[in-house]
C-alpha cells in the first residue's frame, strides 16, 4: 500500500513509520508538498495533520479540500485526520465526509 503522512511534528512521522512500515510512506511536512504529492501519485491511505507549525494554521484543511475534489479519491483513499485541534479537526471531517469520502479521526499514539 501507498500511505502519504502529513505532519509538521518528527514524533508523529515516527509513530506512522513505526505502525506502517511495511508499507511505501511518503512523508510530507507542508501542506505544498502533500498536494505536490497527491498531484503525482494515488495513496491508498492519506493522513493529516490541521495545523503545520506556528505559521501555517489550518494548512490541512487546504489539503483536505484538495483531496475533496480529487476524482476518484472515494473509491480508493482511506482518509485519516489525526490533528491535535479539536475544531481543525471536524473542518476537516466534515470537508471530507461532504465529499463522500469516509474520512476518521485517529490517535496516532494508538497505532503501536
């Protein structure tokens, strides 16, 4: 399987890597880079963080609209949001799940 990790923290990257290693991750730490990814190839699971560091608030939820409009992404993606912000968080649940994708919050802490 493909899996695409969006996180701005090394721990996180770390807790994914361990849990679904077997597996081809690409890890992206920007919100430029997860969509720049999701441009060029299909995941079989995507994961997202809402917010990307001090300066990039809400960057997720940019990913999540991008992923909303991707064609096919219903059929194909497991969507998992795993940000530490509650209402980040819902945005972008109710984003993905709008678009029919059945996206769930996850505690990453919980993958071990």
């Amino acid at each position: 399987m493909r899996v695409l990790v969006l996180d701005d923290e090394p721990a996180r990257h770390e807790l994914f890597k361990a849990a679904w290693g077997q597996h081809d991750i690409t890890h992206v730490w920007t919100a430029s880079e997860a969509i720049r990814a999701l441009r060029t190839a299909s995941y079989d699971i995507v994961t997202l963080d809402h917010d990307l560091g001090p300066a990039s608030y809400g960057d997720g939820l940019r990913v999540a609209r991008y992923i909303a409009q991707l064609p096919g992404v219903r059929q194909t993606a497991r969507v998992y949001v795993h940000g530490a912000n509650p209402v980040g968080s819902a945005a972008m649940l109710d984003t993905l799940r709008h678009a029919g994708i059945g996206a769930q919050q996850i505690d990453p802490l919980c993958l071990r």
